[in-house]
C-alpha cells in the first residue's frame, strides 16, 4: 500500500474485497486452480452484495486487490456499472486495506483473502462470502471465519449486524 489516505468512507458501510479475475489466457499461463475465481463468480459475489447493503441502506465499500492489464473485461465492466449505484463507493487498489477496515463497520471478503483474518482480529465482525455454495463451512482455509452460502445466507448475516451498522 501507499501512504494516502481513505477519507472517502461513511460510517453506515461494510468494506468488501474481491480478488482479481483475469482474462482466461492467464489462467493456463499462471494458475491452474483458478477455476473458481472467475469473472462470472466475482461478478456475483460483488452484485449479491450491492443488492443486499442497497435494501437495507447500508454503503458498500468495495477494495480491488490490484489494478493489471490482463483483469478480465467482464469484471472492469460490472465495476463499472457499480459504480452507478448510490450506495457503492470504489476505493483505490494501493489504499492500505487495514485502514479501510478500521472506516468501515463490517467485512465481507472473498474466500480465501486475510483481509477477512485483519477484520476479524480488528474486532469486525468478519465472513467469506461465496454465491457459488461450493466452498464448504469447516474449509481450513477460513481460519475460524463464517462462510456464508448464497444471497439467502447473505441477507440473514447482514440483518443480524444491521443494528451495530445503524447505531454504533
């Protein structure tokens, strides 16, 4: 990260980090696991989101991991369309992700990033979320942090921390 500052957070909003998808040539090129990181899934993860913290008035502050030449087209355009939303706010790739945590009152991360491990040891409540319901509860990789199966698991944890967002 750099040392700018993350000025542009208002208090009722919930931090989100993604990963970045790449183009499908990078796939084969770089990492063979990636099947699960595709545009299609990154894209859901980050309009389920919207579409929840939109219903109950709550901001999404949403973190790329990076900014790269080779980021699939599909995701820089669902960015895009994001960003139209009144409740989206896009924060730059090099903004340190601790100090958008410690602005924001909850995270959400895709699985498997640490930002959802600093959330959680900020004193955050913190989880995995996957649209896809193919990553399972007890994986070790979550190191202890819930992960939430699908919009229906989305919508019940944010409800159950909307009141700590409303009034903290």
């Amino acid at each position: 990260s750099n040392n700018e500052e993350c000025t542009s957070v208002p208090e009722n909003s919930v931090a989100v980090f993604d990963v970045t998808t790449f183009r499908p040539v990078e796939f084969g090129r770089n990492w063979s696991w990636m099947e699960y990181r595709t545009y299609d899934m990154a894209n859901q993860f980050l309009s389920d989101i919207q579409s929840v913290l939109d219903g109950m008035d709550i901001n999404m502050v949403h973190k790329r991991k990076r900014i790269t030449k080779t980021v699939h087209k599909s995701y820089i355009r669902r960015i895009r369309q994001l960003s139209k939303e009144l409740n989206y706010i896009k924060i730059y790739p090099n903004i340190d992700p601790l100090q958008v945590i410690q602005k924001t009152k909850a995270c959400i991360s895709m699985p498997f990033t640490s930002t959802a491990v600093i959330a959680k040891q900020e004193g955050k409540p913190s989880v995995y979320y996957d649209p896809t319901d193919i990553i399972q509860k007890d994986d070790r990789a979550a190191h202890g942090i819930p992960v939430l199966n699908g919009i229906g698991e989305l919508q019940v944890w944010i409800e159950s921390i909307k009141n700590n967002i409303d009034y903290e």
